[in-house]
C-alpha cells in the first residue's frame, strides 16, 4: 500500500497526540495540526522516535476557528506531500458548567471550536478529495453527541451537530470515493476536563473521576486506528458504563433519561 499523507488536527495533546505515534509506528507521512506549535515539536519528535524520517512529519500550527487561513494550510499540505489521504478532525474543547451559570460566550466557542472549525477545514479539503475520487474524513465526536448529561449542554450540543454534519455528509460523497468515519469516544484518560470551559469561560483545570477511571489514550488510539484502517463509518472507544448507554439509548431512550436523571440527583 502506497504511504498515505494522515492530517492530524488537536495533535499536541490527548487523543490527537496518541493517534500521530500510532500512525507514525505504520511509516504514514503526518501533519500535526493545533495552536501551540512548541507542544507540536514535541509530538513530532515522538513521531521521530517511533520511525519517521524527519520529512515525514508536518508541523502546521492551525486555529481551526481562522477560517479565511485554512485555503491555506490545505494548500501547503498538498505543496509538501502532494495529497491528503486522511484529515482526522480531533480539535476541540469540553465545557463543565450548568445551563444557568453559563455566559453564551462559552456556548459560541464550543459552537466555533467543535462544529463551525470541523466543518470549515473538512469543506477546505473536500475539493481536493472529490478532485481525485479517493479520500477519508474522520471527526472525533464522542458519546455526549448521543447522550444528553448534566454540566455539559454546549458540548453535547456541538457534539450532536458534529454527528449530524458528518453522517449527512457521509450520504453526499461515499458514492465518490470519500469515506467518513465519526469516532464517539467516550472516558478516556486525558486533559480533556481540565482543558475544558467553565461557566465563565476559564479552565476548569479539574480531572472528572470518570475521565481518571477511563481508558488509557494508547489504547483508545489503537482502536481508532483500526478502525480508520478499516473504513469503518462509525468507531465507538471505550469500556466503561458510558458506552452500554449508547445501546441504551437505541433501545429505550425513556430508560436512559431515568438513569441520567437518577445520577443527577445523587451527584
């Protein structure tokens, strides 16, 4: 199989991070995409030091809510590798506050970052996708773009819309060649509740027990790289209560409600 050019978006840290080291041990040619370009050098040597030649890895720092740079971050991937195989859409931000103690700011960065960003640089890479008739677009989503629970409107919100967006899509391009994967993590062991927004805004800069309880980012990695090898449309990652709710959900959503409703009251 010829190498294929993987772009990598939210890549200094978490799952982005651990996904760049695992596509970097199968010799694909990378971009690492995110704001912080020092915490990008450092995955990228990781990247190094799993296998890659130095020419193999793109450090492309990147604000996905910059929409009018994002023509031309895209072309400057192709001018390097010549072509996009796979754009893995990982950027994004959590929020742990009540509805009624969260400033609509908050709500419209989780609408920026997590749907608006997504969909911008995913319609910035399309064209060069149906252009050549092959191609693969991937977003992380989660279980909150399923389920609805306490502390995180906005995100589950966004995380619904990033579902929608990219099933909808996947009916408009599958017939071309283009594949679309959502991947719905659900705890995973990262930074991703002390990265997130509180009501005002500010870092939570708290680790939920369910995130410290949840599954290592290496393993949660290797499933995502299955399967994305695999083209699979949809990739749920995780082991825990939250990934039965996902089932749940499908068979009585009414059930679902009770136990979220249930945990709400005790927490």
């Amino acid at each position: 199989m010829p190498t294929q050019t993987i772009w990598i978006t939210g890549a200094s840290s978490g799952i982005g991070e651990a996904l760049a080291v695992r596509f970097s041990r199968d010799g694909a040619r990378l971009v690492l995409s995110a704001r912080r370009e020092s915490e990008l050098e450092r995955v990228a040597e990781r990247c190094r030091e799993a296998g890659l030649e130095a020419d193999q890895v793109l450090v492309l720092p990147l604000d996905v809510t910059d929409w009018e740079g994002l023509s031309g971050s895209v072309q400057r991937v192709l001018d390097t590798f010549g072509g996009i195989d796979l754009l893995v859409n990982n950027a994004g931000v959590s929020q742990r506050s009540l509805c009624k103690d969260t400033d609509m700011s908050v709500y419209q960065k989780l609408m920026d970052v997590d749907v608006m960003g997504q969909i911008a640089l995913t319609k910035a890479v399309l064209p060069h996708m149906l252009e050549r008739g092959t191609g693969h677009l991937a977003v992380t989503a989660s279980v909150a773009g399923k389920v609805g629970v306490p502390h995180r409107t906005g995100y589950c919100a966004a995380k619904h819309a990033v579902m929608g967006f990219f099933d909808a899509l996947r009916a408009e391009v599958e017939d071309q060649g283009i594949h679309v994967s959502t991947i719905t993590p659900g705890f995973i062991r990262t930074d991703i509740s002390r990265n997130a927004l509180a009501g005002d805004g500010k870092a939570f800069g708290q680790e939920d027990d369910d995130i410290a309880g949840g599954m290592d980012v290496n393993e949660c990695a290797e499933v995502i790289f299955k399967g994305l090898q695999a083209k699979k449309r949809e990739i749920p990652v995780g082991k825990g209560k939250e990934m039965a709710a996902l089932w749940i959900k499908r068979i009585s959503p009414n059930a679902l409600f009770r136990i979220i409703r249930m945990q709400n009251r005790k927490s």
